[in-house]
C-alpha cells in the first residue's frame, strides 16, 4: 500500500506542521534592535523539542519555517499594518506560530485551508487560524499597501539580496538523492524510474527533463534536474523511504 504522507500543494498543511515550523521559525527568527522591534515573539529557551511524522513532514516544516524567516520583515510589518497585532489574547509565545499561519495564508492567496480529518487538531493552531481568517480582508489590503509603498511588483521583492543570490544558484544545480539499500536495489529502482517516464543519461550534461543520471563516484546515489524535484518527493519512492533527498 501506499505509504501515508504529507502533501504539499496550496491547500495548507495539517496543525503538527504549523506547530514544528513555528518551533523551527522561532529558534532561526532575525532579532532586531529594540528601536526596530514591531512584534514580541516571547522566550524559546523552555520550546519543547520538534518531534516529526515522517521524512516528509520534517522537511515541509523546514520549507515553511524558512519561508517564513524569509519573509520575516514583510510579515510583521502586514500585522502591523493592519492592525491585526498587537492581539492580547495571543501571548507572545504563540507569535511565531501567528507569523509562519500568516506566511502560508499569504501563499494560499488567503484561502481558506483542507481540513485534514486524520490529523491530530491542535487548539492553538485552530484559534490562530481562525483569527486571522477573521482579519483576512484587512491582511490582503495591508500586503497591497505595503507592495505599493515599497514600489514592489511581488513579494519576492522583500527578500535579501544575500538570500536571493543564493536561491538563484541553488535553483540551478541538480538534486540528488541517495538509494536506501536496505530496502531496494539500484535496479530495482531504475525499473520503476523507467515505468514512470523517466530515462537514464550518462551526466547532468546530458539532461532534458524526466531524465537522471548515476552518481559517477557513488552508484547509490541518483542526479536529477532541479525542475523535478517537486514530482520527485511525491513518488512512492520518497514517500516509502527507498530515495532519500541528500
């Protein structure tokens, strides 16, 4: 059967991700000045240790973190902007799961997100979600206003010049992926590579799309083009741990 796991799509994510990217978030968060500080995140020396479904749901929690952190000054500033923080029924513990709810509604377009009936609800989650949807005319306008403001065509405006850079270049290098002998063989997924489209070339010079190549130094280790890497972590490989993103 196939194995169970997070997925990853613009319908939002079930409350434990919300939870580990904020626990994620807040030990990675830029501290400001106090002359630059608009919102109160509280103490992170007591947060409990992330714990993880799967493979899957730790490197989605990592993802939205870091999208977060990305977006840090942005987000804060549309919370303030429109009047959503300071919320005092919010302690300021929870203000790094409010940021990273507000990353991923910004990213839905402020959608409403899927309901995943066989996860586990969090309260927190539910109440800060709920909050914001409440707020999410107010949130879109005051995202307008700061792109007008700031004279920004999109969000990527926001983002770091030293993080930009380094997102263009990672873009541009292939992926690889180490095979788990301990539950297939390096044939074995060839073959099921090959049931899927996907063709064997002899190096990343020689790619065009569904196509990979064998490590030349590490036979257990697969090169594929960066475009797939979505398609890639939603085949039944990844998801039952036989291809392991390095």
């Amino acid at each position: 059967a196939k194995r169970a796991v997070t997925q990853i799509g613009k319908d939002g994510y079930p409350d434990s991700i919300y939870i580990n990217a904020a626990k994620i978030f807040q030990g990675l968060r830029t501290e400001k000045s106090s002359a630059k500080i608009l919102l109160r995140y509280g103490d992170a020396s007591g947060s409990p240790t992330v714990a993880f479904k799967d493979e899957q749901s730790r490197r989605v929690s990592y993802e939205l973190a870091f999208k977060t952190l990305k977006y840090q000054d942005l987000l804060e500033e549309v919370l303030v902007e429109s009047k959503v923080y300071p919320c005092y029924s919010i302690p300021d513990e929870l203000t790094s799961l409010l940021v990273v709810m507000l990353c991923d509604l910004q990213d839905r377009k402020f959608q409403n997100r899927k309901i995943f009936a066989e996860e586990e609800i969090v309260a927190e989650v539910q109440e800060i979600g709920n909050y914001l949807y409440s707020y999410e005319t107010k949130l879109a306008a005051a995202l307008a206003r700061c792109r007008i403001k700031h004279d920004a065509l999109s969000i990527e405006y926001f983002v770091p010049e030293t993080i930009s850079k380094q997102e263009q270049r990672t873009s541009a290098l292939p992926i690889c992926f180490w095979i788990n002998t301990f539950k297939i063989s390096l044939e074995d997924v060839i073959k099921d590579l090959e049931m899927k489209g996907f063709t064997k070339v002899q190096s990343v010079s020689d790619f065009d799309h569904y196509t990979y190549a064998v490590d030349q130094h590490c036979q257990d280790v697969l090169v594929f083009p960066s475009s797939l890497k979505e398609e890639l972590l939603n085949l039944d490989l990844f998801a039952d741990c036989k291809l392991l993103l390095q």
